[in-house]
C-alpha cells in the first residue's frame, strides 16, 4: 500500500489567514511576536480543514481562564449534532464509486433521457459535496469540544446550500470561512475603491479559483459562478418584485430553488472533473443546459429592464 500526503489544502488555510490579517482591525495594532503568530497559523483545530478564525479570536481563546472552559458535559451537548451530521453524510460518501461523476463524460451517458441525465449528476454531486459535509462536521464537533463558539466552529449551512433560492445563498453559506476571507479582503476593498458589483464578482472568483489551483475546470466554475451571481442579483431587482406577496409567491421560490440546482450542477461539476476537453465533453453530454437557462434568464431581465425604462 501507497500512502501521499496533499498539503494542498494546509497551505490554502494558511493563506487564509495571513492575508485575512491584513484586513482585520487588530492589524492596526500592536504586532504580533513570532511565536503569537506562529501559534495562531498552525493552530490545530483548524488547521487541516478549516474553519479558520481571526488572530483576535485565537488570542481571546488561548486566554480563557479555566473556569470558562468547557466541562464534558458541555461539550457532548455541543458535539453530538454535528459528529451525528457527519456519521449521516459519511453513508453518501460511501456512493460517490456508485454513481462516479466521470460517467458523465461517456458516449452511453449522453444517449440517455436529459432527465435521467440530470438526475444521475444530482446524485453524483451530492454525493461528492458530503465528503466536504463529513469533514467540516468533524471539524465543527473539534473545535466546539475545546470552546469555540458555534459561530466560528460552522463552515456550512447545509439546508441554505441544498435548498438556496438563489447563488449568493448558496455561495454564502458554503465553505464560510473562505467565503468571508474573500468578501472582507476582496471583495469590499474592491468596491471601495470604485469597482462596480459586478467587475468585484468576477475578480473575486477569479481569486478564488487562483486560490484552489490551475486546473481549467476551476476557472470554469468560477466564471460561470460570477455569471450566475450577477443574473441572480438582476432577478432579484427585476423579477422577484412581480412575484412577493402574491399567491404565486411560493410558486416561484420553489422554481427558484430548482433552477439553482440545475445551474449548480451545470456550474459545479467542470471543478470536479478539472479538465478542459473533459468539460466541453460534460457541457455536450448534458446538452448545455446551463448556458440555455442563463440566456433566457437575461432575455428576461432585458425585456423587463426595457419595459421598466419605457414606464
């Protein structure tokens, strides 16, 4: 048996934090001594998966006093749900050999009814994001053992990203950390600096796919993630309007939900498979249907745009 090691995503947290720090507002402040900063990089429990949090906050933790440390029984209470979460999501894992997303480049996935297609990579996605699921529970279940508050132990909020009306939704509340490092430390001082939302969007996930490496399928998803992005905030200003507080309402947030998944799946899948050919190959198979949901979707804030200019 082989054993490998990818530092890959060490290093990426440490990333996280050393330029998060620059943006913080104890940077201001007095420097930190070496072995402070050395402690706060390499601190443990959120060291190999994340959630990352400020110097600020690892200083307030490293010097609790012993009476507000947990007892064990406050730490089962606090850990049993996620650990629980993690076991649940841990069976999906297991399927990912199933239902392999790389069936989705194959001549016979392609002759195959678009629903059946769609399904089977709903299945297969799903499938992949709970290896991410299972190892950020455990690594929520760790750090709220030692003391962390809830809010800086959770790195997902799975219901927001499986049932999101829109992407932002979805985007704000996968991989927090991250998602947080990126607005405070790209995202805002772009806008700051006279960028419009939009231009902001797409140097942010250009960043972040930067951060997560060079394969094309990352640039892929992040492209089409500031597509996404900037069509769900026009809907949102021309469309959604029409609809709240009507009787068609719900109607529509359930359309909503089901349009992200489609463009998730779309969007999602070319990080998986990472390759260029590979994705053009996916895109075909699944018959483009992302690209065919974004273009009616900005037909219909352009007809509507236009219409509202003419009132």
């Amino acid at each position: 048996m082989i054993w490998t090691t990818d530092v890959t995503g060490v290093i990426m947290l440490l990333t996280i934090k050393m330029t998060s720090y620059d943006y913080s507002p104890e940077s201001s402040d007095k420097k930190p001594r070496f072995v402070e900063w050395f402690g706060y990089a390499y601190f443990f429990p959120s060291f190999l998966t994340g959630p990352t949090i400020t110097f600020k906050e690892y200083q307030e933790f490293i010097t609790k006093k012993p009476k507000d440390i947990y007892s064990l029984k406050e730490a089962f209470y606090d850990t049993y749900d996620p650990i629980l979460k993690a076991l649940f999501t841990l069976g999906f894992v297991f399927m990912t050999k199933k239902v392999p997303i790389i069936y989705s480049l194959t001549n016979e996935f392609g002759e195959w009814s678009i629903l059946n297609r769609i399904g089977y990579m709903y299945v297969a996605i799903f499938c992949l994001r709970c290896k991410y699921y299972f190892a950020w529970f455990l690594a929520e279940a760790n750090c709220r053992m030692i003391g962390l508050t809830e809010k800086q132990s959770r790195n997902i909020n799975i219901l927001h990203i499986e049932l999101g009306e829109n992407v932002r939704e979805v985007l704000s509340n996968w991989n927090i950390c991250t998602a947080n490092w990126l607005k405070n430390s790209v995202y805002k001082p772009l806008t700051r600096n006279n960028y419009s939302a939009t231009t902001a969007t797409y140097i942010t996930n250009f960043v972040s796919a930067f951060w997560h490496g060079f394969y094309p399928g990352y640039y892929f998803t992040f492209l089409f993630g500031g597509i996404m992005t900037k069509l769900g905030r026009d809907f949102y200003h021309y469309v959604w309007p029409k609809f709240k507080d009507t009787i068609f309402e719900y109607p529509y947030r359930l359309f909503s939900i089901l349009t992200v998944i489609l463009l998730l799946i779309f969007g999602g899948t070319p990080f998986q498979i990472y390759g260029f050919n590979d994705t053009l190959v996916f895109y075909r198979n699944i018959n483009y249907i992302g690209f065919i949901i974004i273009g009616l979707g900005f037909l219909i804030v352009r007809v509507l745009r236009i219409k509202k200019k003419e009132n």
